[in-house]
C-alpha cells in the first residue's frame, strides 16, 4: 500500500471504530483514565520519536540479525484495527470475531502442515516456547495414561491386551483410544491423577525426552518445567549438515522400546535457530513407523518448525496440491523439500506466524494432529456459559489476543498458504541465502532455509560500524558470525549492502 | 483526546514511521509480500466492520461481564506506535527502546507493590498463567536447592548447618544464601539437577502447593505443568466473605513443618476471578513470618493479584508514600486495604496490566521480592552478544512483545500508580460496585474489590436479550451471576442501565 492509501486506511477504521464506541454508549475515548490529553499527545510524539531514531532497523537490506520479518503494512493495521476492540480469545464470548477468525487461521495451518482436516487441530499461542511446552504437556500425559490404566485395579481390564513395552510406549492412537475408553468409563480424572503420581517416581519418571544437540534453548527450559530430569533428557549428536543424526536415534531408540523405558516425545527441528538447519523429519517418521510396525510401539514426534513451518508453503500449488521438487528453480534442497513434506506425518508442530508467517509479535501457534489429544490436558473452567466452551480449557495460557488471531488472518489471506504466495517470499529468503553464501568465501556450509554462519574474525559490533547487523552464534564448539536472512534481496540489492567487511 | 487529537496523533506516528523505513532503505511497505493494495484495502474494511458490528461491547456501561478494561486511546496508541517497529523484548538487541520501557515498567511495578527497590525485579508476561506458571517453577526449583546440596557429598558441606526441617522449607533468604554459596562453589548447575531428580521420587515429589479452594483455574494446569500430584495440591476451604480460611493454613503449615515435608508454595488470591475476593495476605504474612521465628522453616508466598494488584494504587499518595485507610471515603474496606498493603511482603506476585492496568491484551506481569530467586530457572542462550545478557534466559518465555511493554508504560506515566491516578479509577470500580451491592437485593456479599455474585433464576442470555451483559458462576456450590464492574457508573449511568431485568 502506497503512504496514502494506509492513511484511507486508518482513517477508516478509526472512524469506524468511534462510532462503535458511540453505540456502545461511551464517549470516543475514556477521558476519566487520561484526562489530559496534552500529556497523552506529548507521550505519544516522544515514544514515537524514540522508537523512529533507536529502534533495530529490520527493514533495511544491511538488517541480516534477529528473526524480525519486514510486516506489511496491511497485517500492522489489522493487527491495529482488532487492537482498538481489544478482544480477547479465551473464549468465544469474549472475542465473537477473533475466535472465528482464529478458527480459519487454525484450519490455515492445518493445511499448510498436511494434516488431515477431519482430526487436527490448531490454536495460537504467545510463542515458539508456549507452543513447545504445551506439545510436550500434551505428550507426557497422553502417553503416561495407558501405563496408569494398567496400574489401577479398576482401568486395568481397559488395558489388558497391550504388553507392558506397549503401555510404556503407545503409539499414539493407541493412547488416544486408551484416553478416550477411559472418558467413557469414568475413569479419565482419576487416570489422569494416577498417571501424574506414577511419573514423579524414580521408576518411571516423566519418560525421555530425545532431542537433538542443536535445539532450541527454550528446551531446556521446557525440560525442567515439565519434571524431566536431566537423566530423562537425551541430546542427540548432529550430521555433518548441522542436522540431526538420525543413525543415533535409529539405535536409541529402539533399546528404549525394548526395555520397556517410556519416551515421551522426540523433538526434531525444522530451521535450527543458530543454523537453520532442516533435520531429516521423512526418515524419522520411517522410524516411528517401523517401531510401530515392529513393537507395536513407537513415540511421539513433535516438530518444533518455529522459523521453517511456513517454507512447506514451497511445497503448495495454490489450488491445495503438492507440487513436485523442481531440481531447476527449487530455492531449497530436495532433502528439505522432503523434511517439509514429511511435516504432515508428525503428532505435534510448532509454527511461529511471527517468524517467516509476516505478523508482528506476539504469535505463535501449536497443530496437533489428533485434537483429541488434548483432552490429556484439559481442564474445566467455571465462570463461562456451558455453551460456548471456552478455549482456554485445552491451552497452556489464558488470555490470548485476538489482535494476534487478526493479523496472522490478514497475512494468510493477503499472502497465500502456497508456491506462489509465501512460498515465493521464502524462497526469495532461501534464494537470496544461497547467494551470500557462494559470495561469502568463509560461510559454513550450504543453508536449508535462511541462515547463515561464518567464520570471521570480527564481531557483530565492530561489523554494526559498517552499517551491517549480523547476530553471533556457536557452530562446532566455536563462535561464529550469523547471517539470518528474512528478506529478499537482488542481486544489485546484495552488491550494495557492502559484503566487504564479511569477506 | 478528542476525535481529532487522536486523528493528528495517528498521522505523526505514521509519518514518524515512513519516515524512519526510508532511512532504513526500504520502501513505505513490504509491497513484495502484499503486491494487491486493492485487496489489502478491501480486507481491511471488511475486517474493521465485522468487528464494529459484533465485538463484545465493552465500553457500554451495560457491559459488566469480562475483565477488559476500557482502554484509553493514547495507550491504543502507544502500543500501535510501538507495534509498527515490532520490537522483540526477549533481548535489548532487538528492542532497544521497548527494554528500556519495560524496565521502567518493571520499577513501577515494583514501587506499586510496595517492593524492596534494591532487591526486587519485574517482567512482563503473556498473561496472568505465564506469571503464576513462572512463579511456582522459581519456587519448586528454589526451594529444593537445600535439600539437593545435603545430598550431594561434595556439597553437603554448604549446608551441614541447616537441620533436615529446615532444609525442606528454607526461608526464602536461606534458600538464596544456599544458591549463591553453590554458584560461588561452581556446583549449582550440579545442586539443580540434583535438585530435578530429587523432585522426581515418590518420597520427596516437587513439594506441596497450598490454595484456596476459589485459585484461579490456571492453577489447576500449573500443578499439572510443573509435575505436581494430586496428593501434593492442598485446597483450602473458604470462610464466609470467600477468602481463604487461614485457620486451616495455620493448621496445615505447621503440621507439614514439622513433619519435614516440603512446600513448594503457598498461593493466596488478591481479587479472585469469580468473586473478587481478597484474602487476608497480612494473617498469611504473619503465619510464614511466625513459621521463621519457630521453626527456622517456612514457606515461599506467591500472590495470584492478577486482578487486584493495581488496587494498590489506592494506598499509595502521588509522592511515593503511604497513604492510611480512611474509613470515611475508602472505597474498600479496612480488610481489603491491610491486604493490599501486605502484598509488599510476599515472595512473589502476578499482577495483570491488561486487567486493572487498563491496556490491551496481552499484558501480565510477574514481580519478584528478590532478583537472585530467578538463577534457579535461568538457562544459557547462545546466539546473542556476551555484553547484553538477553532478559530470555530468566523467564518462562522467549519472544515478548514489546508493544505490550510501550502500552504499559504509557497507562502508567498518564494514568499514575498512586490513590489519584489507578487509585481514583479502580475507587470508581469499587464504589460502583458497592453501589450495585446495595440496589440488587440477591447480591451474595459486600464485594471486596468489583465483582459482585448474584441470585437469579436468570441466564446471562435472558439478561442479553434486555441489553445487559454479564457472566456466570459457582458460589457456594451454586450457579450465580456474575457481575464483573470495570468502569465507573455514576448514580445517574447507574439509574440508566436498567437493573430492572437483574432484581
């Protein structure tokens, strides 16, 4: 949108705004809270001022640092629109619009990921980190149920065909079908209290948790949130290409199935935060699956595809097709392309909108393949009507803004879940990485998505003097430079960025 | 401000912003995202008009159901000011001037509270959840340090002063003075894990949280997060004004004092969500103070003051000083301010600025008596700068945004935290409330802050259909409605709402 068509804009929707706020009843602005509208307007010019002259430039070309994308102008002023109704999507009551909105937005993903439209699930949350938690919340509980089913002398006969090595490690229908025999039987609540007393033993633990040496930082947080203990946690070593090994897991995992040890979730990433590495998502659900076939058990898979979730647009024809890997014009390896693919075989996905999704902070978002999983974590909640039943029974958080739910709608439907909407976008971020890549001699290796590490002598501050903003990393036990990517930029646009004092 | 006013402060802050993406490099918008200004334009109109004609009318001075405040327009502002330079405050890296916001923020909540300056620390949160999710893993991890140390052989030493009683409920100071000893000794990584293992045995489990029987129903998923049994969740009965009963507290505590079993956290209320009812904070005070005195042994106190923390604002003059209860003109009661001056003394308190706070979602908050407690939940990141320690290394979440932090600390430097600024507004809440107490004859109680319980054979959708909204609840086992009062209604507004429809 040109300057003056974001004017039109606003000056709409604020009008429209005021007279809502004229319907209602109320004045156009709660002059009881601020009174003094001269102070309010002497604020707001100097926090303007401040944010326009020290705010980190992400929009500029040389602006290659935090994950920040460049939001249009649109998805800012839906985000500005809902913001003046304030609603909130706990719950239905409290946000009419945003909660439908949240709604599309949750079938969106759904599709975007592959999964099947008749079972999953989304919702958004604050982030990347509420998102992590919440799948593994989910995980624990659901599969700690069949083991608590057989420990309680009235579920036992619930469970009594499953072997113990089962019990310990269900797939995850399997625990679904357990959950939901339970329900029917009454039995869920006190399931559930059986399940949480059994994992706080030293016996059984909340059962492993595999993870890859390179995953988010927010892990480790999530671990000792949840009750892991160290011992629970199992940090995979990395490939040469800085993603998973998946021969290690290939080993662990089975010893664990077969001794009996529950695992509660694998954790693979798609786009590593210091790397952007794409871990081999196809070849570990193989794994999952031949467990299955093998054992009759198997684990739970979450992805956490935080920054890389939206690039499976890439793999999209508008029309809501898969369209093949072109060796040709394909921005991403075909090994991405098939971890991208594979997405839709997981159990749980994190997927930030504010990353690589184009809307501002704060969104993110979990997709659970299976809704009714959550039921593992549901709680009830009592001052809501019985008929609308609120949201904020089956998530980690509360109070949720519809704000968010109204900018991740926009950016979807302005931009397109497909090859030539986002995918064009975050192709023209892989495309543009693959070229600072070749033309930086000292850069790492060649990166699945956006981001880059180099190997340089200089820090991040000494390369800001030179107008370039870069972040740090460690890469191989050593501290690197690192590039990340979240724009498109010519190959003229890349000449005069002034890679120089890179090389 | 006036239709206009707020019209000239949209322009300077849109103009501000093109302004500044020109000095970036980059062009009015992201038109390579959203090339069709046409459709733009068109969603956004549509978008402003689905919200106009069916979200929740909240400003009505006949809207007296959820907890959202009426948000004046200069802090809408700020926070679409701030949102168009999208700051992340997870790190200052990528929110320059939101973290210095946020650290004004922080002071001002720490001062409202009435917190030691040199000692106490503040952040903003995604909600009222993260906060109190946040406040019990700070104090499960804290206060199983000792405990860990006494089993360790190399480091039991630090602690073979402390008797096994107290080693299971340090006081908040001796669990700290334990932390430090162990990072100064370099074994607190070691002590942690420990500590986690430990927490994950049937005979010590993560300790026992101690609520009332009215805690927020995010407790209930917080136990479960954070690894709690049902044995370990003590639920208090309630006295007759729906506080906690802190008879059965002084019973409780004392038994599992002495019998060495640990408390992870005692939880009390300042505003429940479905009365409005303030515990007596000041009696609980005492009871940990006396447990020191004793036993050398006590418990860690969180506030759940989601709703009522910024009442405080009632106790306070505009010159930082103490401002005693007058029993003519107090718009609460003598019970309800001596809890309100007590907060200053609890360990830990949640306290939403999108609830009393007046600004949009999301905004919560987590205070906390003494920094050092949060080196029991910090963890290393690795991809920022060594010189700026990232505020996401010691919170529950990762990416914040840095809107909410500019929307705070604009309702806070416009509205004031002392008894003229928060203190006249939420005055005006609660003297509404009294107000409808008096006129509505199956009113259940003298509403402590502004919510009001009522007895009706009426559904909030037979009341919707008169134009009046409200909600519902449990009291006393039984459904009531709810009236939730966040705005000022004089005796005329009062007169205007038509209570007929509620009597």
């Amino acid at each position: 949108m040109r300057a003056d068509q974001i004017r039109t804009a606003i000056d709409q929707i604020v009008e429209t705004h005021q007279e809502w706020r004229r319907g209602c009843g109320a004045g156009e602005d709660n002059d009881a809270a601020t009174p003094d509208a001269l102070a309010a307007q002497a604020l707001l010019r100097d926090l303007s001022l401040r944010l326009s002259k020290s705010s980190t430039p992400w929009p500029s070309p040389r602006y290659l640092a935090h994950m920040t994308p460049d939001v249009p102008a649109a998805v800012l002023l839906a985000a500005f629109t809902t913001l003046l109704y304030n609603p909130n999507n706990v719950a239905a009551e409290a946000s009419p619009v945003t909660t439908d909105l949240e709604s599309e937005v949750a079938a969106d993903l759904c599709a975007l990921l592959g999964m099947p439209s008749d079972t999953a699930h989304a919702h958004l949350a604050s982030g990347g980190h509420a998102a992590n938690y919440e799948a593994l919340w989910i995980a624990r509980n659901l599969r700690s149920l069949p083991h608590a089913a057989a420990a309680g002398p009235d579920t036992r006969p619930l469970v009594a065909h499953l072997p113990d090595h089962v019990l310990a490690n269900p797939p995850t229908h399997v625990a679904i079908d357990v959950q939901q025999n339970l329900a029917r039987a009454g039995r869920l609540d006190n399931a559930r209290a059986r399940a949480a007393t059994l994992r706080c033993t030293a016996e059984r633990g909340p059962g492993a948790l595999i993870l890859a040496a390179n995953a988010h930082s927010c892990w480790t947080k999530c671990a000792d949130v949840l009750g892991f203990r160290p011992a629970d946690v199992h940090r995979l070593p990395l490939g040469p290409e800085h993603r998973i090994d998946v021969a290690a897991l290939e080993k662990l995992v089975p010893t664990l199935i077969q001794a009996g040890a529950p695992i509660a979730a694998v954790v693979a990433t798609v786009g590593s935060c210091g790397q952007g590495s794409v871990d081999d998502v196809a070849r570990i659900v193989q794994l999952r699956d031949h467990c299955e076939r093998d054992y009759g058990a198997t684990f739970h898979l979450h992805l956490d595809a935080a920054l890389g979730g939206y690039w499976r647009a890439l793999c999209r024809t508008p029309q809501d097709a898969i369209r093949a890997w072109d060796e040709e014009h394909s921005p991403v390896s075909f090994d991405v392309y098939s971890a991208l693919i594979a997405i839709e075989h997981a159990d749980t996905v994190t997927i930030d909108p504010h990353k690589a999704g184009h809307v501002p902070y704060p969104a993110g978002a979990l997709v659970i393949r299976d809704r009714r999983a959550t039921a593992a974590v549901a709680t009830a909640n009592d001052y809501f009507d019985e008929a609308a039943r609120p949201a904020g029974e089956r998530t980690l958080e509360g109070a949720r803004p519809g704000t968010a739910a109204a900018a991740v709608w926009a950016a979807h439907r302005l931009i397109g879940l497909h090859a030539e909407g986002y995918g064009r976008l975050l192709g023209g971020w892989s495309d543009t990485a693959q070229r600072l890549h070749q033309a930086i001699p000292t850069s790492q290796y060649r990166p699945d998505l956006n981001i880059l590490n180099i190997n340089s002598a200089k820090s991040p501050q000494e390369l800001r003097a030179h107008g370039l903003w870069v972040s740090s990393t460690t890469l191989d036990g050593a501290d690197r430079l690192r590039l990340c990517v979240m724009k498109y930029l010519s190959p003229e646009a890349m000449r005069n960025i002034g890679l120089r004092p890179l090389l």
